[in-house]
C-alpha cells in the first residue's frame, strides 16, 4: 500500500475502516474533538452512533458484538468520559465480548500534571482489560488499532482501550496499514493435546450418566452444530448456562434447560447425579455451581475450554480439554460410540414435571390475580414466533426473561451475566438492533434497571430504532426484595420504588407507549407493540410480589432448591 501523509484523527479511522468496523457508538469531548472532526468526512463509511452516556455506548457495542459476533466499538473523550465507561469494560470481560474503547487523551506534554479532563486511564482500565494502551505519537495509531482488534476478537474475547493523546491527534504520519495475525507471547489458541481428547472420549464412552454444561464458549466459537452432532451421538443431556442459551435451540431434544440459581431442576439436581460431566465453554462460576463443597463430588469431570486460567480455578477436573470448542468437539465426537441412553434421559421427566407443577404452570399459565412476570414474557416470545433477539436488564425481569423466552437461532440472548449491571439492557438493546437490524429486538426490563440509563431513549429516537420495551413493572427492586422477603424476615429496606409515569416520558421521546393491567389487554397490547413500526415501550404492571423460582439460596447446594411450594 502507498503511504499517504494524514493526521493521526484520520489514520484511526481509515484503520478502523480497515478492521471492518461500520458503527461506532460514542460521545464527543474536548480531548476527542479531532477525531470527531475527521469522523465528519467519513459519515459515508462509519455509523456513529450517539449515545446519551458513555456507559451506555459501551453496553451498546456489547450488544452489537453479542448478536453480529464483530467487535463492538466505542469513542470517548478524556476524564468523565473514560471514567464513565469502566463498567461496560469490566461487563464485557467478566463476559468475554469483544470491544475496542477508544478514549481521548489530553496532549502528551500535558499528561501527568492533572490538566483538564486528565485521568490515568490505562492504570484504571488495566485490570479489566486484555490490554490497554496509551498512544503518544501518531505513527503508533495504525499499528495499536490491529492489535487492539486481534486482541479483542481472538482467543477468549474481551475488552481492549486505547488511550489517544490529543497530539498524536493531530500530528501528520506517514498511514499504513498492516493487519496483525501473530503478537509474540500471544497465543490466542492453545495447541490441542491429542491424548486428552482421547482421554475424554474414553471417559464419555464408558459413562452410564453423562451430562454435558454449555456455556457461551460454544457461541463464541460458533461451534452449534458440532456441539448437537457430539450431543446426538453418544445421546447425552444438556443444560445451559445463563450466556450458553440459545447455542441449541430451546426445542432440542437433548436440551433440559438452563443451570444456575434459578435454573431449572432437573440440569440442577443431575449435576449432582451424573457420573461423568462435561463442561464446555464455561466458568464454573458460584451462581451455577452453588456450594462448592457440594457441587458434583461423584462425577468426573471434562472442562473443555479456550482459557487455561479456567480449567481448574473453581471445581478440579479430570481430564482438560484446552481449545476452540469449534476444533476440539468435533475430534472428540469422532471418537465417540454411537449409544442411545433411553433411561437416563428419562430421568429428567419427573424433575420436570416437579418444576411444571409447583412453579411453571402458575407462572406462565395463571387464571386469576394480578400480571405475572413469566406470563408476559411468555406470551411475547409466543407473539414473535420463538424468533426474537432477548435482551434483559438485571433482576427478576432478566431471569423471568432468560428462564421463560424460546429461542430457534444462537445469539439471540443478550444479557449481563458476570457482573450483572442493571441499566445495562436500554443501551444494549440499542447495539443489539443495530448488529441484527433485520431481527425483532424485544427488550425485557424492571422499574429499576430502566431509571439507571433511561436517557438513552433518546439514542432510540435519534437513530428512529425499532426496539421493542418491555417494562415489567412491581414498584419494587425486585430481587433484592425476593432475597428480604425469603432470609431477611421481610424488611424491606429501600427496595419500595415510587416511579415515574414511564408511558409519558416515552411520549416524550416520541415513542410509542402503552400500560396495561389486566391480562385480558395483554395479547392485544403484544399485538400493537409488535405491529407497530418503530419503537415502542409496554409497561406491564405485573404483582409487586412475585417471586422467581426455583431458587439455590446463595452458598447452597444445586439440589437444594427452593420451589415456592410451602
């Protein structure tokens, strides 16, 4: 490629163009300014999108990346702006999404002497990152941006800053542009161990019970369909966590539900009665695996996984499976025999019908009383086919949603998982839209988590997004006030919320609006919502004290599970 002398304002975004970027979500600061200025001559290639809050850009760009499977990326200025971003970083490592912030930086000469908008941000950002970087010169632009993506979309995803001094701005460089593929002490992929792939089929052949864990590492991978061919030939059950739902369709006949402490009985109870469990692309984290002490003590256990830091943090392991699920499930369902296990599918039967009666049927089916939150959520999923993007906030709202919507196609869960940040929904519905714009995006929320990043309905007019919301509204912080209500003797203690009339501020952002109260509106209220063509918000006024179970009370057992039915 010819050189060409440009500013580095330019050189960055000729290098994001580059790197495939067509949407950014961000917004303009004194220490960002150039780079705005040049972003005026290239409106024609990049998007951007102007969000109301720098929290909201980056839940945005996670939920871009989350549905589109690219990088999501955000533009900030210096101080406040930066600042503002760090728990959408901190979010999307604790949830390996890929994300490139890039934050304005006051002048080099100035860095160090508390200017203006000046903050350490690398020192900040450094342990929530997979790399941060601070740019003092221009010539560092083209080079740092390919990076900062192989970083950010190899591996096990994350989160990447670049910190752009105001200088290296506007300094003139010599623009080149070089895609990294190699980064010394780098391996984004580990080398596959032919014996421990032997070893896990080996264990999974002479398995009576085996139960395999799916998380996101699957999507991340885009490994669906080896993971049902693996599923389908050795016939073995899974459950899913929280962000490994939708890697197979809710309808597939190997899948039982989701794990966790509010997942569903049967993936929970067999966890613990399995004799061999198979753990791809997940965590173990404390809300899946409850009490430690307690957590699948008879079975031996297979982890396969991208992270080396993963295998064997939480729960020990047998037999570590390190790779791309993509690459290392199909090498071991090839050494799989084909087997059907009739009877220990059926185990899960009881375990369901259990569940269906002391918690589903009322929750999803209910004759009489006030709105529930599972029956809204069910008649929506119903309403789109089982073909929508979920998006959730955090609370009751986002388990009712994960625990009761149907999915036919992977990425269509977009939630928080690791950290779990409420307000985090609104602006990731916004991203999510924007990454899979030909998708119905139906976003599920509380009374809370709407009131933290509310503002951004304003991005949604602004871009005239059609993202459909939906309030589930009980006056109440829900979840904290389900944990004070089960082991806090019911003292409610700053959980009552007093709300503002939501229909009209959506009026006020020209959105269209509607509350309902009884179920007897609630299927046409679906219907208006979704026929309608552009955005639109649905405050369901569901019971103040409803309840989502089953629950595992924090530091259980997975098979102690609280059902609601005393």
């Amino acid at each position: 490629m010819d050189k060409q002398k440009i500013t580095g304002s330019e050189a960055l975004l000729k290098a994001l163009i580059a790197e495939g970027v067509d949407t950014i979500f961000g917004y303009p600061g004194g220490q960002a300014i150039p780079i705005y200025d040049s972003l005026y001559d290239y409106k024609d290639q990049l998007k951007h999108v102007l969000v109301r809050h720098e929290q909201g850009a980056t839940h945005a760009a996670q939920g871009y990346a989350r549905v589109s499977g690219k990088v999501g990326v955000t533009l900030v200025t210096s101080g406040p702006g930066a600042t503002n971003t760090i728990t959408g970083i901190a979010d999307a490592l604790m949830d390996s999404t890929p994300m490139v912030v890039i934050a304005g930086q006051v002048p080099s000469p100035l860095l160090g002497t508390d200017a203006f908008q000046e903050v350490d941000v690398i020192g900040i950002a450094q342990p929530i990152t997979k790399w941060a970087y601070q740019i003092r010169k221009p010539e560092e632009i083209a080079w740092a941006v390919s990076r900062a993506f192989y970083i950010a979309s190899t591996g096990r995803p994350g989160p990447v800053v670049l910190d752009l001094a105001k200088d290296a701005q506007v300094g003139l460089v010599d623009y080149e542009y070089q895609k990294v593929d190699y980064i010394r002490s780098y391996q984004p992929e580990p080398d596959i161990r032919e014996e421990r792939i032997e070893a896990a089929a080996a264990l999974i052949n002479s398995a009576k019970k085996p139960f395999c864990l799916v998380g996101q590492g699957v999507i991340l991978g885009g490994a669906e369909e080896e993971l049902k061919a693996f599923l389908l030939k050795n016939d073995i059950p899974a459950g899913s966590t929280v962000l490994g739902l939708s890697a197979l369709p809710s309808d597939f006949p190997l899948h039982k539900g989701m794990l966790g402490m509010h997942g569903n009985v049967g993936p929970n109870r067999k966890t613990n009665e399995c004799d061999v469990l198979i753990a791809i692309g997940m965590r173990f984290d404390d809300r899946v695996t409850g009490d430690l002490k307690t957590y699948a003590k008879q079975a031996k256990i297979i982890h396969l996984d991208i992270d080396n830091s993963e295998i064997g943090k939480n729960v020990p392991v047998d037999v570590k499976v390190l790779g791309n699920a993509k690459h290392t499930i199909p090498m071991i369902t090839a050494l799989l025999e084909e087997r059907k296990r009739p009877e220990w599918n059926a185990e899960f039967e009881p375990d369901a019908k259990e569940e269906h009666d002391k918690v589903i049927e009322k929750e999803l089916y209910p004759t009489s009383g006030q709105l529930k939150m599972g029956e809204v959520v069910r008649k929506v999923s119903e309403a789109t086919n089982d073909d929508a993007v979920l998006v959730t906030d955090v609370g009751q709202n986002q388990m009712m949603g994960v625990r009761y919507f149907k999915y036919k196609q992977t990425r269509s869960v977009v939630t928080s998982g690791g950290l779990g940040t409420m307000g985090f929904g609104l602006p990731a519905a916004i991203g999510a839209k924007l990454g899979a714009p030909d998708r119905t995006v139906c976003f599920f929320t509380g009374d809370g988590g709407i009131q933290m990043t509310i503002q951004e309905l304003g991005t949604i007019m602004q871009e005239n997004l059609n993202v459909k919301i939906i309030v589930l509204n009980n006056n109440f912080l829900g979840m904290v006030r389900q944990w004070q209500e089960l082991f806090f003797h019911e003292r409610y203690s700053n959980t009552i919320m007093k709300n503002p009339d939501f229909v009209a501020i959506a009026k006020a952002f020209g959105i269209a609006s509607r509350a309902v109260d009884s179920r007897e509106e609630l299927d046409d209220a679906i219907a208006e919502m979704l026929n309608h063509d552009g955005a639109y918000l649905l405050v369901a006024n569901v019971e103040t004290c409803g309840m989502v179970y089953p629950m595992v009370p924090a530091g259980g057992s997975v098979t102690n599970m609280i059902l609601g039915d005393k």
